[in-house]
C-alpha cells in the first residue's frame, strides 16, 4: 500500500482524503471546520483524527493540498473594452482558479479607484490594448494603481509595448509582467496569465492566508481549489496514455455562496452555416455565478428565476417559499428540517442549476438580413455533451439529484441556449473530485481510476 493524504482547505470545512495509489482506491474521506480566523492547523487536525477513525492509521508517504479560504483567491481585473480585453481577463482569472469579483474597462475613475482600494484583492490584473494598439488606458490605469497604495500585487498582461513602462510606473508594488491575454483582435492567449496567478498564489497568497504551516508539512504544490477542480474534469474527459476519458462533460457545483460551472468541450457550431460571434470560447471553461447560492446568495436564486415559479416547482405558496428563504438565509448554517424546507431546497437547487448553466452556456440566435436567414453562435455550444457532474450538498444529499441536475439540460422554453439535450448525471458523493485534481499532477492514472469508480450514474 502507498497511502496519499489529499487536502481541501476550504472556506468553510477543510477536507480531508486518504487514497491507496498502488491500488488504486479510495480509502477515506472526513471533514471539520475550516479554524482560518484563529490558527487553519487546528481544523486539519480535526479532519485527520476523524479520517484516522475510519482507516485506522496510516503512514503517508506524501501530501498534497488545495485551498479556497478566507474566500478563496480574490481578483480584480480591467481592460480595454468589456466585450474583449476585459472579457478576455476575466476567462483568464476564472481560468486560474480565482474568484473575480469585478472587472473594469476603458479609464478607472475615481469611484473605480475607492472601490479598489476598498476590496485590497489579492490580485489585480492589468490588462488592455492588443500588441503594438492602444497604451494609453493600461498605462492610466497603471498611474491609478500607483495612487491607490496598498500592497496587492499586479499582474501585467497587456499591450507588450506598455508592459515596462508600467512596471517603471508602478514601482514599488509586485509587478509581474506576462504575455498579453489579447496579442492580436479576437486571438485569446490566457494560459500565460493562468500560470502567473497560480505563481502569485503559491509565492504570496498561501501565506497570507495563514498556510505557511501547512505547507511545511505538505510535499506538493498548493493551488487554489477551482484549479484543482479544473484538472480533475479536464482529466476525466481526456483520460491518460493508458485509460480513456468520459468525452466532453459539463460539471456543477451548487454551494452555499456561489455555483460553479465547469464544462470541457470545444463548443463550436454544429451546423456549418453558423458562424460565431465574440471572442472563442477555451476548451476548459469555468464560471461562478456569485449571486446564486443555496444560503448566503439565496435571494439571488428567486431575483434570477422569480418567486413564482420556485415556488410551483417546490410545490408551496410563494408566502411560505419567500418565509423558508428568509430562515435558510438568516441561518447559513441550516439543513431541511421536513417536508415543506426539503421541497424549497430542492426546488431551490433546481433553479439554481439552471441559471447557473444556461448563463455558462452559449445561444443561437437566427437573424434575417438581406441574404436572408442566419444563424450566429454566442458562446459555448454543449448540446452535444452527454456527461453532467454534479456536486455540493443540495445535490448529493438527495434521493432526487438526477431530477435537479436535469435543470441544466435543454428546454423548450428556451430555444436559443446551447445547454446539453440529454446527459448521464454522475454524482461526486464523497466530495472527491478536487482531491483527485490534485493527485491528478503526480499519479493521473491511479485519480482518472479512483474517478471514475467514485462518480456513480445516477439513475433517479
């Protein structure tokens, strides 16, 4: 036996996952609170001993962690225009893991700069102008940062002739300079930007997030969880040199605060005659809906979907749904409690899923020109995808986890989206599937082996 100690130092509860990779099989998994306000090691103990309960004890030869406390990895980022280099740093921040909690385009204003200066991210990513275009915004922007003070790197990411001047600009601060996320109009270069965030991310932020300790004691590269999550699907899809992978694949993770959508797959036009509109779509594509969360983005579910039909598809009234929607957001840490909470959460979840994915997917549209029908795709085609993975509580904790994923798949209501018709729903109920990113770098057989026993169909 070769025992492997895989960790999840997540905002809430800190995973924990013991695997065999000589086996390879999954050997346990324990979580307890995340103690990132008094000391993060506290909460790992209390995950290994609950772990230790179950497989007795082990030696690991070797240990490897992820993290998303304290809220994760947090990002701003501004470009040039919204619908290209702004664009095109979001992909690349949501890309690396980071949880992007607003983008800005053309000058940062005075109101831009106290907002900044309000959130101190632990990133900003600067970008803006394609090589050789426009400078004259990134390098404002850049003087705007000067001002702004406070200590959070910069990451530059922009027009190649302004990269030095802004790093003589914003001298003093950490600057990390890469490749432009746009070189040329239309032409996405992210994976360069990726990497530099996750560097900043092991340099810088595992200690301010109080993981020095825990690093110590861990062999492998930390990164933030959604990277790990990334590697994991991109793994599962692919396969390796000696097993075969799923095929494209779409993944949810509904959460308390946020959802998560993943999806790998090329996303193009299935009719010929389509063509696209916006800038491509990456093969690996990750999104967060902030606002749509099972507790603390709760009313973010009924301002997206509308009272109304939460409530019909849970089956009450709207005055009792918006009252267990009231009790479930003042008390985050609330379970259903019986018939009437069960069918809200549910109903909750199912609608949740269903923003989240339509808004990750792409649409079509037909327009009638002079030439005469038209058909234009925006977005990520996933029509075609026939594997849905789903995670988070409301989705494993449920005898109905196949009816509530269904609401990421194709309706008549609304034509246009490019969400997958028909999908096998196979379910991460041991929560292992950011375990399995991170022994994915190592062993990618033995996690590619563990996944795909862990992810049972779902039939109900």
């Amino acid at each position: 036996m070769k025992p492997v100690l895989l960790i999840d130092f997540g905002s809430t509860y800190t995973k924990v996952t013991a695997v065999d990779v000589d086996a390879p099989r999954l050997l346990g998994t324990a979580n307890s609170y995340t103690t990132v306000q008094t000391d993060i090691m506290n909460g790992l103990a209390d995950a290994l001993s609950k772990l230790e309960k179950k497989t007795g004890r082990l030696d690991f030869c070797e240990r490897y962690a992820c993290s998303s406390a304290a809220g994760g990895l947090r990002m701003l980022a501004s470009g040039l225009v919204p619908e290209l280099t702004a664009e095109a740093a979001k992909t690349a921040s949501l890309g690396a893991g980071a949880k992007v909690l607003k983008t800005y385009a053309f000058k940062l204003t005075e109101d831009d700069a106290e907002e900044i200066r309000a959130i101190n991210p632990d990133i900003f990513l600067l970008v803006g102008g394609t090589d050789g275009g426009n400078s004259e915004t990134i390098v404002y922007n850049a003087k705007i940062l000067k001002e702004i003070g406070g200590d959070f790197p910069v990451i530059l990411a922009g027009n190649r002739n302004a990269a030095r001047e802004c790093e003589r600009i914003l001298s003093g601060r950490e600057v990390h300079i890469c490749e432009n996320v746009m070189p040329k109009f239309g032409v996405l270069n992210i994976e360069p930007a990726q990497r530099e965030i996750r560097e900043v991310f092991l340099n810088r932020i595992v200690r301010a997030k109080g993981l020095t300790q825990a690093s110590e004691l861990i062999k492998g590269i930390m990164m933030p969880t959604p990277s790990a999550v990334m590697d994991a699907m991109k793994l599962l899809a692919e396969g390796t040199q000696s097993q075969k992978g799923l095929g494209d694949l779409v993944a949810v993770d509904v959460g308390g605060a946020t959802t998560d959508i993943y999806s790998v797959a090329e996303g193009l036009p299935d009719d010929p005659r389509t063509s696209l509109r916006g800038l491509p779509e990456p093969y690996i594509k990750r999104t967060v809906e902030g606002d749509i969360g099972m507790r603390y983005s709760i009313r973010g579910i009924i301002d997206a979907a509308g009272l109304e039909r939460v409530a019909q598809t849970a089956g009450l009234t709207p005055e009792r749904l918006s009252e267990i929607v009231d009790m479930f957001a003042e008390n985050t840490d609330m379970l259903p409690y019986d018939d009437e909470t069960l069918r809200a959460d549910e109903a909750l979840a199912s609608w949740a899923v269903r923003v989240a994915v339509t808004r990750h997917a792409g649409r079509l549209e037909e327009i009638f020109g002079l030439g005469g029908l038209k058909l234009v795709q925006t977005g990520k085609n996933l029509v075609n995808v026939d594997k849905f993975i789903v995670t988070g509580g409301s989705l494993i904790h449920t005898e109905h986890t196949r009816d509530i994923a269904s609401y990421g798949f194709y309706d008549e209501e609304e034509p246009g989206s490019l969400k997958p018709k028909q999908c096998d729903v196979l379910v991460d109920r041991s929560y292992i599937i950011a375990a399995m990113g991170l022994l994915s770098k190592n062993y990618p057989d033995a996690a590619l082996t563990i996944l795909k026993e862990e992810l049972k169909t779902e039939t109900r």
